[in-house]
C-alpha cells in the first residue's frame, strides 16, 4: 500500500499497484519518486468522469436480462 495526493480535490488516499510482469511505466513512476514522497494521482472521484458522447465499457454485470452486460461498449447519452 501507498499513499497519493490528488490535486484535483486536495485529498491523500492509499492505493495499491499491481501489474503482472511489473510494466516498465510503473517502475519509471516508482524511479521518479524521492524516498517517502507521495505520488500525485488523481483520486478514483476524480479521475474520470463520463460525459456525453463518451465511449464506454459496462465493468459490472446487473440481473435484469434486459440491462446491458459486462464488457459491452456504449456511448453516453
């Protein structure tokens, strides 16, 4: 675990990164780091916010037959 500062909300959160095979841009991140300073990332809040016209992927499959299932793509409406 390890902390991060989001300078869209000016909030810390802890978070975990983990990557099969370690890629090298984690690495790069973790490289670029001074010993015990935090990342700067944007808060799971923050990240992303979907707008109109905005492609996107169903990640969690509902009950209801006539919902959309997991891993189709739309577009917001």
């Amino acid at each position: 675990m390890a902390y991060a500062y989001c300078p869209k909300c000016q909030k810390s959160f802890r978070y975990a990164a983990s990557a099969v095979g370690g890629p090298s841009w984690l690495k790069d991140v973790a490289r670029s780091l001074g010993r015990g300073e935090s990342a700067v990332l944007l808060c799971y809040r923050c990240w992303v916010v979907p707008e109109e016209g905005d492609q996107v992927e169903v990640l969690e499959t509902s009950d209801d037959a006539n919902r959309p299932r997991r891993g189709d793509i739309g577009v917001v409406v």
